[in-house]
C-alpha cells in the first residue's frame, strides 16, 4: 500500500485500475484539533475505469477519528465507513492523471459525526435524563390567533 491517489488516464484506456491504499492523514490534509484526530491511517479500496468520457472511480473508505462524547466530553475512538463513494470526471477535465484526494478529503469529513456518544451508551447519560426528559411548560405563542 503506497499511500497514492493519482491515476494515470493512459493506464485506464486499456485496463480497470485496483486501488488497495493505506494514506496518513496529513497526506489527505485532514488536521487534527483538540477535538477531532484522525488516529489512524485512512484505508481505501475500490477501482478505477473509463467509460467513452469518463472517468469513473468506486471507493470504500474506512478511517477512525477520536472525538468527544456529547455527555461526558471523553475522547473514544470512532470507525467510520463509507461505502459505494463515487468519483466522476469527464475526460476532457483531465490532462494526463486525476488525483482524487480531494474528493476523500471532502467525504471524511462530511462523515464525521456532528453528535457522537462514547461506548454507544454513555453512563453519565443516566444523570442528565433528569435534565432531557423534563416537558417544557412555557408556550410562548399560545394566545396568538390566526387571522
């Protein structure tokens, strides 16, 4: 696994194209914050063809980000999968290879949860349902009547 998202277009005219790729995160330009890290290598798997104008790439990418938990604030690690991605171009947009970080880059991180619970069932969640279960009484707009 080299790490490589170019594809070579020449290649393609003749042959599919296998892509097996284990790339760092700073490959791909994901940076990482107090509360996002990537704390893996992204793995991605799929194939490369042509078609009479374009460009077509099928990807499953799997990568794990540590994130906090929306109850406790702790850090875990979370797997996330994305399956079936796929990349179209048309070849008059491509000179003579196509790098397709970009498009990864852009489906991690619309991926990345924006609510995440640590162990799928957090134990401080129990203190707060006091807090989430509680009916709201305040109906500010009920005497407003429809003209």
């Amino acid at each position: 696994m080299s790490g490589r998202t170019e594809i070579n277009i020449e290649f393609l005219k003749n042959n599919s194209m296998s892509i097996n790729e284990k790339i760092e995160a700073e490959a791909l330009e994901l940076i990482n914050e107090k509360d996002l890290i990537f704390t893996k290598p992204i793995l991605i798997e799929g194939k490369a063809y042509l078609t009479e104008d374009t460009l077509i790439i099928n990807l499953d990418i799997k990568f794990y980000v540590s994130l906090p938990c929306s109850f406790c604030n702790e850090l875990f690690e979370k797997e996330i999968i994305i399956k079936n991605f796929y990349i179209t171009e048309k070849l008059s947009n491509i000179d003579n290879s196509y790098d397709f970080k970009q498009e990864v880059r852009n489906a991690c991180f619309l991926e990345i949860p924006s609510y995440v619970e640590c162990k799928d069932k957090c134990s401080k969640r129990q203190s707060l349902n006091n807090f989430l279960n509680q009916k709201n009484q305040n109906f500010p707009f009920a005497n407003l009547k429809e003209k």
